[in-house]
C-alpha cells in the first residue's frame, strides 16, 4: 500500500502541473481576466482528471478488477471526483476572491488538489479500483 500511495503521490503531481499549467495557458491567452475564471478552472480540471485516471489505472491499481468496462470505470473515477473538485475549485476560488492575484490562487489551487488527491485516493481505493478476490 505504502508504493502505490507514492506512485499515486507522483501521478497528482503530474496532474495537478498540467492542470494548473493549462489554468496559466488559458488565462495568458485570455484578453481580460474577468470571465475566463471558470473556463481556466474547467479546462485545467478536465485535463486533470483524464491524464490522472489513465495513471491511476495503468500504474497505481493496475490488479483492480476488471470486470467494469473502461467507461463504466471512468464514470465512477469521475463520480469520485465530484466531491473533491468541489473541495479544489473552492479553496482555488476562495483563494482568487480574496486576493484577485494569480500566484495566490495558484497556490490555493494547489492546497485544494492536495486535499483532494488525498480524499479521492481514499474513495478511488475503496469504490472504483476495487481488488479482486483472485489478487488478495
């Protein structure tokens, strides 16, 4: 359990670097500021979780029963994620709302995904990676 919580650990490192990556492409491309908050947030989140459950997957549950089909498996590895973009997206945003500046909401944007790549590994574990009773 211990290795695959640091393999998870480097696999939200690498999400949370393309998400926030994308969040800084999108606002460097963007004339003003103002509207094209939730646009940097929900192109950021996506990218995010695409490249998170191909990791995830591949790497950090590789055994998890297979009997899900990939698009089932995805729907409920988005599912999970609900909840703790919820938790991102609001210390992002509180973040942003307070200060109005981008290092600070970077920053909150990166203590949000930490809480919630922490959470999600929980719920990621226990509801849609799930081992089979063959590799127990």
């Amino acid at each position: 359990m211990r290795k695959s919580m640091l393999i998870y650990a480097l696999g939200a490192v690498v999400a949370m670097w393309s998400n926030i990556g994308l969040q800084r492409i999108i606002f460097d491309m963007a004339s003003s500021h103002d509207n094209i908050f939730m646009v940097a947030v929900g192109g950021g989140t996506i990218a995010g979780l695409v490249i998170k459950y191909m990791w995830d997957s591949w790497l950090v549950f590789p055994s998890a029963r297979r009997s899900l089909n990939r698009s089932r498996q995805f729907g409920l590895y988005g599912f999970t994620g609900v909840l703790t973009t919820l938790v991102f997206w609001g210390v992002e945003s509180v973040a942003w709302l307070a200060s109005g500046d981008h290092f600070i909401r970077e920053v909150g944007a990166l203590i949000g995904l930490s809480l919630g790549y922490w959470l999600k590994f929980m719920l990621d574990r226990r509801l849609v990676f799930v081992e089979s009773d063959e590799t127990q």
